[in-house]
C-alpha cells in the first residue's frame, strides 16, 4: 500500500512540477523579450537624438576637408612675404588650427573615418612640405605656383576623405 501511495503522490505531482517548469522558462522568455525590447527602444530614442549631432559632426568635418584642399587653402591663405618657409608655416599652421577647432568632433565619427581625415591632414602637409623642398621652389609665390601644379596632376588628398564622409553619411539612412 505504501508502494501504491508513493506512485499516486507521484502521479498528481508530476504534472504540477511540469506546469512549473513550463511556467518557470515561459516567463524567464518573456523577461528576456521585454528587456530585449527596452533596450531596442531606449537605443533607437538616443539614436534619433544624437543623429542630428552626427550629422553636424560629418558637416563640419567635410567643411574641414574642404578648407584644406590645397587649392581653396591657397587662396585663403596668401603669402605676407616672399620667404617660402614663413609661408610654408603658415599653410601648415592654419591647417592645424582648423583640425583643432574640430578635435572635438571624433566622438560623434567612426573611429575609422577619423583615421581617414587625420590622414588627409597629414597628406596635405605633406605635399606642402615635399614642394617646398624642391630646388625650383626659391619663393613664397612659387610655391603657391609648384603646389597648384602638383594639385592638378592629381587629386587632393582631402578628396577621398570626402568621398569616405559622403558614403558613411549615405549608411546613416
């Protein structure tokens, strides 16, 4: 009769331990789905929030990449005397304080566009400093004239930073 007792015992609490355990992992699921869907919600509201802030951010830095095109940074910064080098300071120097007036701008950017730019920056001084130690570059004005002509041979390297700004923007829709 004892044996009988205990398979009856077991018998009715078999299905409770079943509906408990089914109950246990549907609302462990639930739980789960609904934090899941907060967290979707609070990413997507700070998303439509900080966007425009990105969006700023790309626009200043595609304005930065613009300012130093060597072109359009010739003709904005002209010479105030004739030595090469005080010029050639002075391109450098104003690309430099253009790239700190937008230091901040990189914790709205990827990582990688930022690289990007920075590397511009660097090319275009770069070019600046290759032409001014060319022998046929004895003055302020003829390196204007060297890079100028160095710029229509081939494209500035502020272009394919653009081009990277302008499909990582193209992403954010």
């Amino acid at each position: 009769m004892d044996v009988s007792r205990i398979i009856d015992l077991f018998l009715y609490t078999l299905p409770a331990i079943i509906t408990g355990v089914i109950a246990y992992y549907f609302f462990r699921e639930h739980t789960k789905n609904e934090d899941g869907r907060r967290r979707f919600l609070l990413r997507k509201d700070l998303q439509i929030n900080s966007l425009p802030l990105r969006l700023q951010a790309y626009e200043r830095m595609a304005l930065f990449l613009e300012r130093i095109t060597p072109s359009k940074l010739l003709i904005r910064v002209v010479p105030n005397s004739p030595d090469k080098e005080i010029y050639e300071s002075l391109l450098i120097q104003s690309i430099e304080q253009e790239f700190e007036h937008n230091l901040t701008q990189q914790i709205y950017i990827s990582d990688r566009c930022w690289n990007i730019i920075t590397a511009a920056k660097n090319a275009t001084i770069q070019l600046i400093r290759k032409a001014s130690l060319l022998e046929k570059t004895d003055t302020a004005n003829k390196l204007r004239e060297v890079i100028l002509t160095e710029m229509m041979e081939r494209k500035a390297p502020s272009d394919a930073a653009l081009s990277f700004i302008k499909d990582e923007v193209s992403d954010l829709w």
